[in-house]
C-alpha cells in the first residue's frame, strides 16, 4: 500500500473512514462497503448520525457521531432545517442542498478535524452529497474517495446535464436542446454558489468558483452504485470512475410482521414511498385504490420503523408494516411501485423485479427516467398519480414481457460488477 499526503502508513491493514449523510438510502450502501472492509480485516470507522448506531456497531465498524454537525432526523427534516417544511419540487432540492448537505459542513469539517486530532486514517471514503468530507480532504490533502449512491451527478459531455429526469436526445433538434441545458448548468445551479462559497471560507479554505458536483466528486476515485446501462449508456465518464452494481451488505436478523405468510402462492406488489417525503396520499394510496380489487396482495412500507399503519382505510388485499426485509420480502415480489429511491430501485431490479416510478422530488425523477430508458420501469412521470394512471401502467408491465426481461437483463449486469467487496477492494488500494 502507497502513503499519500501524510494520510497513510504501510502496511496490510488501512485506516479507513466512511461518511454517509444520515440517510438511510446514504448509509445502507456504505455500511456494506464498511462491512466488505472490515471483513477484509481493515480498520474501519463511520462517520453518521447517531440513528445507526446499532448497525455500524453490527458489522464491526466504530461510530464517529454527528456533534457539532446537526444531528437530525431524517423522517421530519424540518424539525432541524425549518426552511424544508412544506417544500417539494425543484425548489425542495436546492434548499435541501443548501440547508442539510452546504450549512452543515463547516461543523462536519470540525468534527473530522477533531477525529483526525484524536486518531488519523490513511483513507477517507464519502457519499457524493457530503460536502463537509470534501472540504476536510482539501484540507487535509487526505485520499479521498466517492463513493455514489445516487444517480451520477457528474459533469457531461453529451445529452442533457443528469438530475433533470430528461432521456438524451436522438434527433437534432433534442441534441440541440442537451446542449442549451448543459450551457445552463452554471446559471441553473447558482443558487448553491454563495452557499459553497461561504462554507469554504468558514473552514479556511480560498475562493473557488465550483459547482456542486465539482465539489463534493473526488478527483481520485470515484466508485458508483448501479451500472452503465442505468446511465443511459454514457461514454463521456472519466477514468477514474468504476460501476460496482448494488451496494449491499449482510441484512439485519428479519423481523417479520404477523401477516407474513399471507403472501404464500400470492402474487406480491410491493409500494413503497422510501424515507423522505412520506406523504401516504402522494403514491401509496393511488396505488392501494388502483390494486384495490386486484387479485396480487399489496405490500406496503411507511417507510417508518414502528408506523405499521396507513390514516386511511386499506383494501382487504392489502398489508402495511414501516420498514419491510428486502432480503426476504422481494424474493417473492413480482412488481414494485416505487417512488424512486436509488436503493429501493437497484435491490428490485438486482431480483429481476420490473418496476413502476412514480418520482416526484429530488433525485427521482431522474431515477426513473433511468430504469425507463433501460426498458424494466413504466414512468409515471408525477410523484402524485392518479389511481387511473397507476392501474394502467400495472396493466402495461404485466402485459408486456419486455419489462421483466430488461429487469432480468440489469440484474445479472449488476450482479457481474461485484457489489460492495468490489467497492471495498477499490477503496482499501487507495492507502
């Protein structure tokens, strides 16, 4: 193993910390990575919230927690970050940016800063919205890695800037339009400039004129979640860049609600909203009143540990629990409508499940145009469908058996990229 920047020591055995924003769709993918790291005998810390406490303990990992930074909730965002209460749309994503990932950093800099003080590492290892980690790296001229557990945001060199939910164009004039877009970008993101740039000053760092991406994307490494044909293909992806598949470690012991047997020699429909906005009328009711006289059983996550209820009645055919086991529950799915989330999406596809996205906010609506694109997901194109427009795209993914043979497809490509011990391999030869 090489040294780099004062960073390292040589040795079989590296130093290394993690750091996911305290999301549960950012820390899952990245406590597999520190589970594949820790059983390829490295020292690993994870710097969260302290909500995952108890999993990071469980792979073997130490927790490093949030201090100075917030250490919020990511079920009521707003009870920490008051300007996120009743946002949605384009306008949610920047303040989301700006108040959680920019604001924040300052204080996530000072907390690595003491950690570092307290027992250094010879790598540092973060999401692409942890923008307080890219800052210490600077900093510290630290090797720092990217780990992306999003669709990748990076700049582009053909079709239109990622995060819009637009498919590259194929004729002139769409191509025309790819390129305005992405002349854009600067003007587009720079309610994020002033932000950026006062976060750098705070930690003592000099004025630079970047965008997000080019901040919080290590020039180094950068290890992505998913694969290239849930990146429409691209070509213009730099080196340093490397698809893993799915990021995903050994689950939790299963807790199985009570009805769980319900679901023998049934057909399984699984909805899921995700962790953030939870609103069970934006897509679970739609769906629950489209598949109300359905002969598949509805499986549905609040996507709230404990909240095993919905504030409206439910059909007969339908179960609800807060947080459902993947590893068990999608085996034995045969759709998913999803809102999008990236994790939900790849576990689904990784089983070969065709999906239906209804992605309203932040990064969904790119997600679903993604798995669109590849053939496996009917788009809704609205985070709040109609129960009219939900029954007809389920009519359309059962009829059309191109949708389950594109999911089939991703799977096995996903599953040929090595997963989180490929990722682990990656990171651990950066020290």
């Amino acid at each position: 193993m090489r040294t780099s920047g004062g960073c390292g020591t040589i040795g079989a055995m590296a130093r290394i910390l993690l750091s996911p924003m305290p999301f549960s769709g950012h820390v899952a993918p990245l406590l597999a990575v520190a589970e594949a790291l820790v059983q390829a005998g490295h020292d690993v810390r994870v710097y969260t919230g302290s909500a995952f406490a108890d999993a990071v303990t469980r792979i073997g990992a130490r927790l490093v927690p949030w201090e100075q930074a917030p250490d919020f909730d990511e079920n009521d965002l707003a009870a920490t970050f008051p300007r996120l209460r009743g946002r949605k749309g384009l306008w949610q994503v920047f303040v989301n940016l700006t108040e959680v990932m920019i604001k924040t950093a300052p204080a996530q800099v000072a907390d690595l800063a003491a950690e570092w003080a307290r027992e250094p590492w010879d790598v540092l290892a973060a999401d692409e919205t942890s923008v307080g980690v890219a800052l210490f790296a600077e900093q510290s001229s630290c090797p720092h890695v990217t780990i992306a557990v999003l669709p990748l945001n990076l700049t582009v060199t053909s079709g239109p800037p990622s995060g819009m939910g637009l498919l590259p164009g194929t004729t002139p004039l769409m191509r025309t339009r790819d390129a305005a877009l992405r002349a854009l970008v600067p003007v587009l993101s720079s309610p994020l400039s002033r932000p950026i740039a006062r976060a750098r000053r705070d930690v003592g760092l000099p004025p630079a004129r970047l965008t997000f991406e080019k901040v919080v994307f290590s020039t180094e490494l950068v290890v992505a979640s998913g694969c290239r044909s849930l990146d429409y293909g691209r070509t213009d992806r730099p080196e340093h860049l490397t698809f893993v598949g799915r990021l995903a470690g050994s689950p939790p012991p299963a807790q199985l609600p009570p009805w769980w047997s319900d679901l023998d020699g049934r057909e399984v429909v699984h909805v899921t909203q995700g962790t953030q906005n939870i609103d069970p009328t934006d897509l679970i009711r739609p769906a629950l009143d489209a598949l109300a006289d359905d002969d598949a059983l509805v499986v549905v996550s609040t996507g709230v540990r404990g909240r095993d209820e919905l504030p409206f009645p439910v059909p007969r055919n339908a179960r609800v629990a807060g947080i459902l086991p993947y590893a068990e529950l999608l085996p034995r799915t045969d759709l998913m409508i999803t809102n999008g989330g990236w994790g939900g999406t790849l576990a689904a596809l990784s089983h070969g499940i065709p999906l239906i996205v209804g992605g309203g906010d932040l990064d969904k609506p790119e997600v679903a145009a993604r798995v669109s694109w590849a053939g496996a997901a009917a788009n809704l194109r609205t985070g709040t469908p109609s129960a009219e427009a939900v029954r007809a795209a389920v009519w359309r993914v059962r009829s059309d058996p191109d949708y389950r043979a594109a999911a089939r497809r991703l799977a096995a490509e996903l599953a040929d990229l090595g997963g989180a011990a490929r990722a682990a391999e990656l990171i651990a030869a950066q020290a």
